[in-house]
C-alpha cells in the first residue's frame, strides 16, 4: 500500500510539473533567411521577368556570395504570387550568410545585395535570426521582408 502510494505520489508531482512547463505547447517562430522579390521596368512599372510583359527568363538568373575564389549558390526560385494576377514572384534564401549577395541577371547586368541580420535568444526556442533589412546596390533600402519587395530595373 505504502509502494503503490509513493508511486502514485511520484507520477502526481512529475505530471504538475511537467505542466507548468511555459515552452510545451509554444509553436517556436524559426529563423528567417528568405525574402520574395519582383523586377520591375522602372518606367512603366511592368514585371519584366513574369507575365505576358517578360523580358528575362527566370532560370537565368542566378543568386550568389562569394567565399574566397568560390562562389556559394543560394536558392532563387519562381513562386506563384495570389496577388499579381497571375504574375509570379522570386523566391530567395540566403542561408548560409557570408556577405554581400549578387543578383546575377541574364544580361550581365549584377545587383549588389546587403542584408542585415538580427539575432536574439529566446526561453524556449533557442536563438533565432532574422534578416532585417535589405540594400540593393547602395541606393535602395528595404525595411520589411515580410513583403514582396519590387527592384526597378
């Protein structure tokens, strides 16, 4: 009876404090390397890459950092956009981050992307980073990457 007790007793306490964990039932935020992107025709504000206005082809751009003499490919990937009817947007990560990013077009013609990171700890997630702004080519800032940002082209 004592056994039965004490193993009762056991189980009790470890289930009260099992549940007053604060971080068992927390859906963590993961870290954030990617952004979504348009280029547009600076004039008429057509997208030149999607759609029936389409002066490049997608897969010939490319997105990359250099580490040393190497160059390190990132994603960039169509991905249909709800919002542009019908047009499509870029999906970029840049994971690992090394650096400036280049946007290579098919042209020739390369952006210079600066992305700023923060990183913080948190209780129950461990440390997560986010990029948190975007300069192209030393002139244009973006603020918001939960947004699609628009480069002029």
């Amino acid at each position: 009876m004592i056994r039965l007790f004490q193993t009762t007793s056991f189980v009790l306490i470890a289930g009260l404090l099992i549940s007053c964990d604060p971080c068992r039932n927390l859906d963590c935020l993961a870290s954030k390397y990617d952004f979504e992107f348009r280029i547009l025709d600076a004039e008429s504000g057509l997208d030149l890459v999607f759609g029936p206005n389409a002066q490049f082809k997608a897969e010939e751009f490319r997105l990359y950092s250099l580490q040393g003499n190497e160059q390190v490919e990132y994603v960039l990937q169509p991905l249909f956009s709800p919002y542009y009817e019908g047009d499509t947007t870029f999906y970029a990560e840049v994971i690992p981050p090394l650096g400036p990013v280049f946007l290579s077009y098919p042209n020739g013609k390369i952006d210079t992307l600066v992305l700023s990171y923060t990183q913080y700890d948190t209780e129950c997630c461990g440390r997560i980073t986010e990029v948190r702004e975007l300069t192209r080519n030393n002139s244009e800032k973006f603020n918001d990457l939960w947004q699609i940002l628009e480069f002029s082209y």
